[in-house]
C-alpha cells in the first residue's frame, strides 16, 4: 500500500497518509512510518516542519529585506505569524532578532508598510 500511495504521488509525510490505519499499522510493524517507507523500498520523507532557531530566523529577516519586504515587528506579526513566535521564543526582544542578523534595528521602521484602514 506504501508503493501504491507513491505511484499515486501522495503526501508521504504520516500525518499525511490516508488511510490513518495504513501509517498505524506500519509504525506497528516496522516501528516508525519512516522505517516502513524504506522497507518498501523508497526514500523516508523528510518532515515539511523545520524548527525555528536563531539561525534560520536571520535567514528569514535577511530574505524579508532581500525581497523588499518590511521587517517592522507588526507587519511580520500580520504576515507570518510563525516567525513572530519564533522571534518571542528565541530573543528576549525584536531588536535583538535585528542585532543577530546583523540588522540596525531603525531599518525596521524604514521598512514599515502604510496598511490601508
């Protein structure tokens, strides 16, 4: 059934498969979903999650500013609600984020975006 879900180019992430008895039943048998997906002769998927941490919340700022995007604290807290608290669990404060990217925390101003009411 593992094969099949494959040929059909369906998520193989666990939480993804359909039916829920497939992904217990492997887990059952081979002692986790990632084993099973190798019995069966294919490539484990990698989780779509990715854990925050201090190094990838610069890289996401430092992409923000590469695409033009603001980095004021309350527009991101607007348009990405996971890097907001990301930011709250890794920093004690916004401009500390700023520092560890190498960002002068007045550029977050500058970018700052005129929302309309």
């Amino acid at each position: 059934m593992i094969l099949e879900c494959a040929v059909k180019r369906q998520p193989m992430l666990s939480s993804k498969i359909r039916p829920v008895s497939l992904r217990n039943a492997a887990i059952k048998t081979f002692g986790s979903w990632a084993e099973a997906v190798r019995a069966a002769g294919l490539e484990a998927p990698t989780s779509e999650y990715q854990k925050w941490n201090k190094e990838r919340i610069k890289k996401e700022l430092l992409a923000r500013l590469k695409a033009g995007k603001s980095i004021y604290p309350h527009d991101i807290c607007k348009e990405n609600r996971r890097l907001r608290s990301a930011i709250s669990r890794c920093f004690d404060n916004w401009a500390d984020s700023f520092l560890y990217a190498g960002i002068c925390p007045g550029m977050a101003e500058k970018t700052r975006k005129k929302w309309e009411d």
